[in-house]
C-alpha cells in the first residue's frame, strides 16, 4: 500500500509546515500573556 504511504508523509510534511508557520508568525507577532 504505498499509496496510503505517501499520503500519510504528505500530511506530515504539510503538518510540519503549518507548525513552522505557526511558530514564525508567533515570533513576529508575540501575544500578549
């Protein structure tokens, strides 16, 4: 099933990207606690 493989690995490196994304945006835009 290596369909079902690379679907899962998209979504891992899409995951990674977003929290990446996350974590920069956060950076240049701290909230406030």
């Amino acid at each position: 099933m290596p369909y079902l493989f690379v679907e899962k690995n998209i979504m891992l490196c899409f995951y990674a990207e977003q929290s990446l994304e996350k974590k920069r945006s956060e950076k240049h835009h701290p909230k406030p606690v």
